[in-house]
C-alpha cells in the first residue's frame, strides 16, 4: 500500500467514512510507517485547533438592526401586493363588465336571427380562429431562428472543442479513456474552463522559462513547480503575486518538501506562492527589478499516467453504474432494488471524489507553484 | 411541529414568526459568517443580508431539507458572494501583514484596541486559527469551517454546499491538508505561537 494513497485516506478515516476494509489497511500502514503516522497526527492536530475556536456572540445590536431591517422589506413587500391586488381587482372588474355587455348585446343579436345563420356565424367563427393561430406561428417563428443561432454557436464551439481533445488524444490507444469520452458522456456543451484551457495551452508553450523544459505534447499534462530566494519582503512578495493574478492560496498543495531538500536550503522566511504558467517570466522579471534573486529554478514533473489513470477510473465506474442500472431493470425484488439502488449511490459518489480530483489537478496544471525564501540582506 | 407553524406564519410576512422561526440559528449562522469572512462587521452585514434573504423567499423553502439547512446555505452562499466581491476589490484584507521600522505588524492590530474581536480571541493561538483559515481558497475554507469548526455531518455539508458527498468528501480531505500545511508553515504567522 502506498503512502500517498494513505494519505488521501486519512481524513475519511479520522471521520470514519471508510469501509471495513480500508480502515483496516489505513490502521495497519500507520503503525508501519513513521511518515504517514506523522501526518495523521499532524491532521489531528490541525482539526482539533479547530475545534477549540469558540463559538462567539452575537453584537449587541444584531436582533434590534435585524428587526428594523424585516420591517422595512416587510413594507416594500406590503406595497407591492397592494398595488398587485388593485390592479387584479380592477382587471377582473373591468372583465367582468366586458363579459357582462358582449354576452347580453349577444343574447339580444341572437334573438332576431334564425339558427342557420348562426351555425355559420360559428363556422366563421372557428376559421378565424385557425387563422390567428396561423399567424401565431408566424410571429413564433423569428424567436426560434434566434435560438436556432445560439445552438448554431454552441455546436461551433462543441465541434472545436472536441476537436482539439481529438487532436490531444490522437496518439492514444484505443481502449484507453480520454477526458472527450468523459467529456461528451457528461455533457455536450463546453464550458468556459475547458475553453480557456485551450488558450492557456497555446500561451503557456512559448512562454515558459522553464530549465529542463521539453516539448510539451498536446496530451500531456505537466505540472510544474519551482524555488527562487530572494531579498524582498513578503508584503513585497504578496503585491506581485496579487498585481499578476497569482495567489497565495495554499489550496493547491503538494510536497514542496523535495525541492528544498535537493536544494539543501533552510531559509528564515518561506511563502508558497501560485502564479499563472504564462506569467511566469512576468513574475520573475518583477521579483528581478524589486531584490536581488539567488536561486531561481523551475522543474516540471509529467502528471499524464495520473491524470489518465483517474479518467480511467472514472470511466470504469461510469460503467458500473450502467451494469448496475441494467441489473436494476431487471429485478422485481423491492429489496434487491433497494440495495442496487444503495451501490448505486455509492458509485456515484465516487465518481463525484475522482472528478474532483481532475478538477484539482487542472488547477495545478495551470498554476506554478513556487516555494519563495525571503532572506533580508 | 411548532417550527411547521412559524414557517406557514413567515410565509404570511409576520416578522415575530420569522424572528422566532430563525432565533435558534441565528448564532451558528453568524459564526459561520465570522469564520468565513475572519472579522465581526462583515460578518454581521452577511448574518443580516441572509436573513432578509431569507424572509423575503421563505415561499420557496421546500420542506427537502430541515429550515436550518436551508437558512445555513443561504448564509453560507452570501458570504461566499462577499468574498468573491473582496477578490475582485483587491483590497488588502485584515490580517495581511504589513511592515513597519519596528518589523512586521498585523494589519487589524492598529484600530483593534477594543472591538469585540480582541476581547473575543483572547488566545493567541485561536487568533492565528484564524488567520490560516482566511488564508484557504473559498471551497476550503467553506469545508473546514462547516465540518471541523462547526461540526456538520458529510450529508448536511453536501445539502449546504449543494454538491455531492463524494465532492464533500474530496473537498474535506483536500481543504484539512492545505490547513495543515499552513500551520506546519507557519508561512502566515510566527512559529513561537503554534507549536505542533
């Protein structure tokens, strides 16, 4: 059992959402390895400062502001119900009298003239009918060119979209999984991430200073991290990265424990910082007019079998939801049902977990993650 | 039962209903407020905002989920909307450090003197709590206030983000490593007040 899938285990096994199986090889691997049981302590830690932040009370004036505040929509709302429930009553009224005149003027005109006449009166009646209704349509119809426009675009935009995965994954075997079957399963209109992704690959190629940089192939996905020490402040750091749109989340994390082993550094200060892949030389330029850089080095770590390996995933599970669904289609059992059912629920999550995982690995995909030592000097 | 009753009440406009209907809430809902946007003011506009958001469409609480699911998502979302407001501001937030002669001061210290928040977080080491939760992404902290300071289950998590439990079950392991590293760091604060 390896470490690092222990270690996407441990949350779920400190709130117990693991099965019996797991929690028996998570409990195993803990008194085994000294790395991970750190880790896990580390996590209960973390969760258990947490917890011991109190609950705090609510300001003073919070209850009496609030009312003040009800009241007021309380009012606009009364208003407007008001002006609704005049105009309803003076339309109704208004209808009322309509129907009231046109019937009476009618049951007087129909008194003065034989049946006949009136059978044909409704015949005219009804073909005028079909008539409006015709031109109904008529008017209907330029709305639905509009619309039929906008899918027009969609399409566009669908067909290029697979497209490009169909050129990202053409040197693929068959049988393995693309992200354009998981794509299409889930749904035929691209959304606006999968789109800039495409820009960002276009961009990303000609501008990465990157060391040991290789060419990139369309269907490889590259993260990228990196080190620089530098004499600034962080308040310095933090307005560069914020003026080029990087950030200083550490939502995106992974071990940046290697790099600075292989560097064999120890700084006073440290921040890790995200920095969009096409801003990278913008970023170094900046940090090189502020202070003096000393160590600026950039590696990249090809994360495809990862990344193909949980589309993969997907695509198995998606599977089994299908076998599960047929399997359910068949019984008549309401209790087999119901456990099919309970599995097929449990599928589903997972498919949910492992989506969001590629959600996470574009994300890292798309930034660099730099560890930045300050040393004042 | 009785909650039925205040619910069919607010949904006629009666304030003391709704007032009564949200008592029992209204301090969680302001904590997660106070957790998610790290200081007392914003969280009492956000707090107050959900509310009234609250009110005014109490016709569309389906009885799907308990009310205080519903009122916690609605409290959740605003603070989310604010946050991504801030983002777009590019304002310094509070706690960012700034440097002075004397070294580096926290932001919030100079005109802090007396607000609730420095009688509330007497303790150091809750204060910098603080600061490394302001300091996840969104979706992160969002879960970790939810789950570990508030102590919502998986389903009621996944009811108020409106995502899957599996999502919630990713995000949780996700948003507890990022914390862990920034506390492990130390990047956001001093390492002499959290030792672990």
């Amino acid at each position: 059992m390896n470490c690092t899938k222990i270690q996407e285990w441990i949350s779920l096994y400190i709130d117990e959402q693991v099965d019996e199986v797991t929690k028996e090889e998570v409990k195993k691997h803990l008194i085994e390895c000294e790395k991970c049981k750190a880790e896990y302590e580390m996590m209960l830690e973390a969760i258990s400062l947490c917890k011991e932040l109190p609950m705090i009370d609510l300001p003073e004036e919070f209850e009496e502001s609030l009312h003040e505040k009800l009241v007021d929509v309380q009012k606009s709302k009364y208003k407007k119900s008001i002006k609704n429930m005049n105009w309803k009553a003076f339309t109704s009224i208004a209808a009322m009298l309509v129907i009231g005149i046109t019937s009476m003027s009618l049951f007087n005109f129909t008194k003065d003239i034989p049946k006949e006449e009136i059978a044909s009166m409704n015949i005219d009646y009804s073909k005028q009918k079909q008539l409006d209704t015709e031109k109904n349509v008529e008017n209907e119809e330029i709305p639905e060119k509009k619309s039929e426009e906008n899918k027009k675009d969609t399409k566009d935009l669908n067909t290029d979209v697979k497209k490009y995965l169909l050129q990202k994954n053409n040197d693929n075997p068959k049988d393995s999984v693309t992200s354009k079957d998981i794509l299409e399963e889930e749904s035929t209109n691209p959304t606006q991430e999968q789109l800039s992704k495409i820009d960002f690959y276009a961009a990303s190629e000609e501008t990465l200073p990157v060391k040991n940089y290789r060419m990139q192939q369309a269907n490889q996905h590259i993260r990228y991290k990196g080190f620089m020490t530098i004499n600034i402040s962080s308040h310095e750091l933090i307005q560069i990265v914020q003026n080029i749109g990087g950030n200083l989340e550490t939502s995106k994390d992974y071990n940046m424990e290697d790099i600075k082993t292989k560097m064999n550094f120890s700084p006073t200060e440290e921040m890790v910082v995200y920095i969009p892949k096409e801003k990278l030389s913008e970023f170094e330029k900046k940090a090189r007019e502020l202070g003096e850089v000393k160590k600026y080095f950039i590696e990249n770590e090809d994360i495809t079998r990862n990344y193909e390996n949980i589309l993969q995933e997907i695509k198995n599970l998606q599977n089994q939801k299908i076998k599960l669904k047929e399997e359910m289609n068949n019984h008549n059992d309401s209790e087999q049902i119901k456990k099919i059912q309970e599995e097929i629920k449990k599928v589903n999550e997972n498919i949910d977990e492992l989506k969001e995982e590629v959600k996470n690995l574009n994300e890292e995909i798309q930034f660099c993650t730099i560890c930045v030592s300050l040393y004042d000097e | 039962m009785q909650e039925k009753s205040l619910i069919h009440k607010s949904q006629q406009g009666h304030i003391e209903s709704f007032e009564n209907l949200i008592k029992n809430y209204q301090k969680l809902a302001f904590n997660i407020a106070y957790r998610m946007l790290g200081n007392i003011e914003d969280a009492k506009d956000a707090t107050q905002d959900a509310f009234l958001k609250a009110y005014k469409n109490i016709d569309q609480f389906k009885e799907e989920s308990t009310f205080s699911t519903w009122l916690y998502k609605i409290v959740t979302n605003t603070c989310l909307d604010v946050l991504r407001k801030k983002k777009k501001i590019k304002i310094y937030s509070y706690d960012q450090n700034i440097e002075t002669e004397k070294g580096k001061v926290l932001r919030e210290i100079a005109d802090e003197e007396n607000t609730p928040e420095k009688i509330v977080e007497k303790n150091e080491i809750q204060k910098h709590m603080q600061q490394a939760i302001d300091s996840l992404s969104e979706h992160h902290r969002s879960v970790i206030i939810l789950r570990d300071i508030q102590g919502f289950s998986y389903e009621e998590i996944a009811k108020i983000l409106n995502c899957s439990k599996g999502t919630v079950k990713s995000r949780i392991n996700r948003a507890r490593q990022a914390l862990k590293k920034i506390i492990k760091s130390g990047e956001l604060f001093d390492k002499d007040y959290v030792k672990i």
